[in-house]
C-alpha cells in the first residue's frame, strides 16, 4: 500500500521492454507490480492504424488507445474493427479494455459502459457474423481517469478453448436490462501447447447468474468472487484453486472501486487465494456496475496438460 502522501503511479502496458513503447492504461496503483508486461520477451512488429503490434513465437499481440470525445461506442467500434482486421489468421483469446468515466452517461444519455458494449458487440458480428457469441474470448472492461478508450490483446495461432462459469449466465446472454447489446466475452479462454497451455480468466466479479450479489457490500463481494474463481477453476480443469502450488507463473489484477478496501482485500486474498510465488497489481477503477466493489482476473502462463487432470 502507498503512503497517503505519496502520488500514486499509473499502470503501465508493456509489451518488450522498451520504456518508450510503455501504455498508460488510465488506472491508479495501490499496491503490487505498477508494469504489466505479461509478455515481457515480445518484439516491436510495427503498427495497424492506432495499435501498436509485438509479436513472440505464436503470439500476435498489440495495444492502442483512441479519443472517445466524439462518441465511444464509435470509437470502440472502429478500434474493434482494427483490432479483428490485424488478426486475421489468428485467434483472439484475451482482450483487456480501459473505458472512460465507464458509469457514467454519455452525450445519448446511455451508460458508457453500455455504449461500449455495444460498439464492442457490432464489431464483433461484423468479423464473424450472427454466431459470434461462439468466438468470443476472455476479457475485462473497467473505468479508467482517461478521456482515450485503451485496448490491449493476445491473439495465438493455436486454437483456443472458451469456458463458461457453471454458476453464471453467459455474458452474452444477459437480458436487455443490462444494455442493448450484452457484453462480449467468455469467463475464461484456454490457450493449448505441445505440453503447456495458457489460461486467461476475465474479469470476475459478485455476479450469480446476472444478479450482482451483495450490492455495495465488500464482504459478501468478495466471498461471492472468490466462489466464482474456485468454480471456473474447475470448469477450466485446474481443480479448484487455478492450479495453486502447480508448475505455473499466475498473474493477477484485482481492481477496486474504493482504494481504501485495499488492506483488507489484499489481506484475505493472501491468505485465501494467493500463494507466495503470485503475481499481483491492486489497482483503482470503477467497475462495468456501479454496486460492485471489487473484480479479480488472472492470468496462467506454463500450466502444464497433466494438470488439467486434478
């Protein structure tokens, strides 16, 4: 945790390690790793309109952010639009979104949240037509300081598998209550390999079935999280602690509402969820619904196939 007095740092993108190419997602660091450089040995491989692209052995990965002044579900339309055009060839598998003032309303009077799903959800029925609800990947959307809409993915050429929470109803299935278009994702993607895969799990909140659970209370938030960790877990094959003291690198970014829950939600993490090899960012952002506190993703590098046997 920072002190008081001292200025919070950005989290920053990287992919390489040249500062120079560093993205500045918006969001303010509590406490853990203030660089997310989850693909640390990638190349420059030159740009696609506003995304910047790196490539690492069967990786395709890229990062970009657009003025949303002018209308974000525009914005996030065109920059998903870009995004699909530049992976042809591949497929998607993990996409993490930074959305301006994400609760409040736009020029429309609709959500911002809700205008970006929308953009976000044409894009992807333009790319891959009315079955596209099958295509989607792992992702996350959270509010960020800035006025630019950030957008950061990894694609592969290995095909990926997509998993659903039990325990949840399918984002794409939510009803109209929740927007004109429902958000587009899946709980989680696997990335296969020879002998290795990767796991990416979205962005995971109090939310059973459709229903936030526990509005605006952080306890019942958290144990209905964690509950929805354990379970995609095992829908994942990985047993029910994300292959906690397995072979695998995991990575964290807990995003909270409220930068004074972070000593407490840090605590219990520790003790409940994270292990000592873990890596973890603590970091504020208001979340894709106002009453909720607290959202939790991770990501699994090295996960070897037998584990997907426990």
């Amino acid at each position: 945790m920072f002190p008081a007095t001292t200025e919070r740092p950005p989290l920053r993108i990287a992919f390489g390690r040249d500062p120079a190419a560093f993205l500045d997602a918006g969001v303010t660091v509590l406490g853990g790793d203030e660089v997310d450089d989850l693909f640390a040995a990638a190349q420059p491989s030159g740009r696609s309109s506003s995304l910047a692209l790196f490539r690492m052995e069967d990786w395709l990965l890229g990062a970009g952010t657009v003025p949303a002044a002018s209308g974000l579900e525009q914005a996030t339309q065109r920059l998903f639009q870009n995004l699909f055009k530049t992976t042809r060839g591949f497929h998607v598998a993990r996409i993490w979104s930074y959305v301006p003032a994400i609760n409040e309303p736009g020029p429309s009077g609709l959500e911002n949240y809700r205008a970006f799903c929308r953009g976000r959800s044409l894009a992807f029925e333009q790319r891959h037509g009315p079955e596209f609800k099958l295509r989607v990947p792992a992702a996350s959307a959270v509010g960020c300081a800035s006025p630019r809409l950030t957008v950061a993915f990894a694609a592969c050429q290995a095909e990926p598998r997509h998993v659903e929470n039990p325990l949840q109803m399918p984002a794409c299935d939510y009803p109209r209550e929740y927007g004109p278009r429902s958000p587009s994702f899946t709980r989680a993607t696997i990335v296969p390999g020879d002998r290795e895969a990767a796991v990416f799990v979205s962005g995971t909140a109090a939310i059973r079935g459709h229903a936030t659970v526990a509005p605006d209370e952080l306890a019942g938030q958290l144990e209905c999280t964690l509950e929805n960790l354990h379970e995609i877990s095992r829908a994942c094959g990985l047993g029910p602690r994300l292959d906690q003291g397995g072979q695998s690198s995991r990575r964290f970014k807990v995003y909270l509402r409220r930068a004074a829950d972070q000593p407490l939600v840090a605590a219990t993490l520790g003790e409940r969820f994270f292990g000592p090899g873990d890596r973890v960012s603590y970091l504020r952002a208001d979340i894709c619904r106002k009453p909720l506190l607290v959202e939790i993703e991770a990501t699994l590098f090295g996960v070897p196939n037998s584990a997907f046997a426990r």
